[in-house]
C-alpha cells in the first residue's frame, strides 16, 4: 500500500470499527467516527486520515456516499449459515443485495470528500501570510550610492556601538541627510570618521567645513590646520 504499515493499520483499524456497529438491526456496514475522532484515537493527523481514506475509496477498499464511509464488501463476507435467526438471515440477504447498488453510487461522494479537502486546504492557505522581506541596512547603503569602504567603517563604529540596523533607523538616517544637504557617501564618510553610530544634520553643520563650496573630510580639515599652523610660524619669525 501507498502508505505502508501506517495505512494498513488504518485500514484494518476501521474494518474493525465497522464490524462492532455490526448487529440485526444495523447492517448499514457505516463507519460511525470521522476522520478527527479517528484521528485522535490513532495518533495520526486527522488530514493525513483523511488523504488516506480517500485513497482506499479510490481503491475501492471503501465506498462513499454523501460523505458516508461504508464497506459493503463486508455483506459479501457475510453467511447467512452464521445465524438461525430468520430476520438476521433476511437482513444479510439485503445488504448483500444493496451491495452493487452502493458501490455504483459511491464515485459522487468521493469526488464531494476530494473537494472538501481541498477547500479546506486552500482555505489554511489563505490564512498563511506571504513572509515580509527581510531589510538590510547595509544594502540599502549600497543601493543609495554609498561607497563600498565608507560602508564598511560606519557599520563597523555602529556594531561597536550597538546600533540597531533596522528600516525605522535607516529611514531616520535618509531624512537628515537629505535636511544636510549632503550626499550619502558624504554623510556616511563623515560619521565613520567621527565614530557616530547615527548621523544628525546638526551634527554635521558643526563639524564641516567650506572650501570653495566643497565639503570638507577630517584629513582635508587636519592639512588645512598643518597650513595655518605653517603660515603662523612664518610670520611670527618675520
């Protein structure tokens, strides 16, 4: 079988079922329990009871009717020497009469069983929402034009400095770079070389300076002071 020992087990599993309903005033040959209860009495889940039973209904192990399970092979199996009781006797001679006429009916309900399962799968489908995307600060960087070493020394002073890298903190990050006036790469290359974890505008218009209307990095600032520092000496030893 399709489903190895775990089918043939819920298949002689329900056998059983149905045999213990079995008396002279029921031979319906009807599994009573459903797929939950069958579910819980066995361990198994009660979807995987249900692909199993559908599976030996397309087999024809079982039969379904309106959403029924009966095994009328079972009144085929019955003698009717098992009993002296004229009405026991007469009730076997019915089912097994019934027999074919079950088994020509069953195709519908099983079709009707199909499609409940897969109506209830696709309704669990729905309720599973898509996965978010995931952000990354340092592609978002990367996307804004960033360059590569600026990057990697401001994520560097900001996992030192335990920043958080999420889309609330990067958003923040693009609104005051844009208040600047500066580039990313200018903004990001500032606050690596000053070990800010964040980056503030404020920030940024008390420590830059102006030369001809081009900013200024820290070593650019540092020779600009070596510069006036050499042209004090110079004059002060006039």
């Amino acid at each position: 079988m399709k489903y190895g020992m775990e089918g043939y087990g819920l298949y002689w599993y329900c056998l059983e079922l149905i045999c213990d309903g079995i008396d002279a005033h029921n031979l319906t040959f009807n599994l009573e329990h459903d797929s939950e209860i069958i579910a819980h009495d066995t361990g198994i889940h009660y979807e995987r009871v249900q692909e199993m039973m559908s599976y030996m209904v397309n087999l024809e192990l079982f039969e379904m009717n309106q959403g029924i399970i009966t095994c009328m092979k079972m009144a085929k199996r019955l003698d009717m020497s098992m009993t002296s009781k004229p009405a026991f006797r007469k009730s076997i001679q019915e089912a097994r009469g019934n027999h074919d006429r079950v088994m020509t009916g069953s195709g519908g309900g099983h079709e009707l069983e199909e499609n409940r399962i897969e109506e209830n799968r696709i309704e669990e489908n729905k309720n599973l929402s898509p996965p978010a995307p995931t952000f990354n600060f340092k592609n978002s960087l990367v996307d804004c034009g960033v360059e590569q070493k600026n990057i990697i020394a401001w994520m560097a002073v900001r996992k030192k400095k335990k920043a958080v890298n999420s889309e609330v903190a990067f958003d923040g990050f693009l609104r005051e770079v844009e208040i600047s006036g500066l580039s990313y790469n200018q903004a990001v290359q500032m606050s690596a070389e000053n070990s800010w974890s964040g980056f503030k505008a404020e920030w940024a218009n008390k420590d830059r300076g102006k030369s001809n209307g081009t900013y200024q990095t820290a070593n650019e600032k540092a020779a600009d002071r070596m510069r006036h520092t050499r042209d004090y000496a110079t004059a002060t030893n006039f």
